[in-house]
C-alpha cells in the first residue's frame, strides 16, 4: 500500500483534502509532495490552546490551514518538511494563540525564512523536519522545549504521548475548526516496522497508536507536535490511513534532529 502525508493540498487557492492517513497511501499530516493530504486528530477531545500554547496552525495567505507546528523560540516555528518544502515564504502564516480558527482570537505572524532539512526528499525517506522563521516575535509566545538524543525514555514503547491538531476527524472526513488532541502509546520500533516494512526508519522516526486504532493524527495535522513527558519528541508526518488497526501514527523522530534544529535558532 502506498504512504501519505498529513497535509492538505491547495488547488488555486483552494484547499483540498487528498489521501487521507488511512486511504491505502502513505499520508502526510498535510503537505504532501504525492498530490495533498490532510491530517487532523481522529477520536480525539476538544481542547483548549491554553493547554497547547506552543501549538501553530500554518494557513496561507488566503486563512487556508495546511497544516501545524510548534513554537520552539519566540520566533520560530518547528513543522514538517513536507509542509514546507516549495513554499514560498511570503505565502505561510502562522497562527498563535488560536483554539478556534474562525476566531480572530491569538496573533497572525507572517514567515520571512523557510529551512527544510537537506537530507529531506519524501516523508518515507526520513528528515520529515523543517523551521520557520516568522518576521516579527510572538509577544509573550510560550514555547516547548526538543527532546534531546538522550531522550530514551520519551521514545519508551507504551509512553503516553499526545498529539494536537485541527485535521480531519476522520479518514475522508472535514477538518476541524477547533482543536484537538489525542492521547496514544509509543509504539514499538518492531510494530512500527511490522505495519510499514521498509518505509519506517527508526532512526529517523517514531510511530505511536493504539494496536486496535480509534485515535490518531490525521490529514491537516502534519508538522504538529507529538509531546511526551512535557517535551516535543515528533512531528506529525505520514500514515496509512487515519486510525486504523496495527497501523499507528508515524513521526519525525525531533531526538534525532534536534542540534540541527536548534542550530537554527540562532
């Protein structure tokens, strides 16, 4: 079966949810260099961004939400590569402070600055990772903290980890206009590698889901954050499908990058 990324793709300005986590195709959360996916957090909760102050929704210069992120310096957004990579910078706004993105609740920050990691070429092929610059600092941003390559005990099979998000509440399904968030166990490298085979690298990434699905991150919810224990440990970055049994979530392992990440804001 073919993997997706969990971002949604824009056609003339237009916003289309394409190959959902779950659709038979390797999912991006939502930039997607395969023709566009969407991912949000299906069988999640309501939340509020009071909880998720460091959480980003990534629009275009229309109010499109595309996909997510996570503040990591007062001016520096931390997203998937797969949304990212192409873009223009002038075309990317990020959205801070915002539960509900019909609101004018929060602040809208222009990028100026677009880094996609150079080892980047497709979700499958690892380095899912990129940092936006914004053009002016979020005023009182509370940000959150990279796990480290030290980490082991954030990436321990069974840690509770939680992932945040606006994406579609269910494979095929609308995106939402609130956020949402969801709570599921690391998995295994060895389950990871199980339902993906060669596509999962456990260097590179991290998968987390529960063995008989109900909860996972979905279309539109690519580049936003997976927190465990208080620190940022992935970035939501493709699937199969959204939710599905023996099929967990798969992020960007942020342990493994995060000197280059952090290299970048400076």
């Amino acid at each position: 079966m073919a993997r997706t990324a969990r971002k949604v793709a824009r056609t003339a300005g237009v916003g289309v949810a394409a190959l959902a986590l779950g659709l038979g195709s390797i999912s991006m959360a939502n930039a997607d260099e395969t023709g566009g996916v969407t991912p949000n957090v299906v069988g999640g909760s309501p939340a509020d961004i009071s909880e998720f102050p460091y959480a980003v929704a990534l629009t275009d210069s229309t109010g499109f939400q595309f996909c997510g992120g996570s503040l990591i310096a007062e001016d520096k957004v931390l997203t998937a590569a797969h949304c990212a990579d192409g873009q223009d910078p002038s075309d990317v706004v990020a959205v801070t402070g915002r539960t509900d993105l019909t609101t004018d609740e929060g602040t809208e920050t222009p990028v100026s600055d677009i880094w996609v990691h150079p080892d980047y070429s497709s979700v499958t092929s690892g380095a899912d990772v990129a940092v936006l610059t914004l053009s002016s600092p979020v005023s009182g941003a509370e940000t959150i903290d990279l796990a480290s390559g030290t980490d082991a005990p954030v990436y321990s099979p069974g840690s509770d980890a939680t992932v945040a998000g606006w994406g579609t509440t269910s494979e095929g399904g609308s995106a939402s206009d609130t956020l949402l968030q969801g709570t599921v166990p690391v998995s295994s490298d060895e389950d990871c590698s199980s339902a993906y085979g060669g596509d999962y690298d456990a260097t590179s990434m991290v998968c987390a889901g529960l063995p008989e699905g109900g909860v996972d991150a979905c279309q539109g919810d690519s580049g936003g954050p997976l927190v465990v224990d208080g620190v940022l440990a992935g970035v939501v970055s493709w699937g199969e499908g959204c939710a599905r049994p023996n099929t967990p979530g798969v992020y960007a392992r942020v342990g493994t990058y995060a000197d280059e990440i952090s290299q970048q804001l400076n």
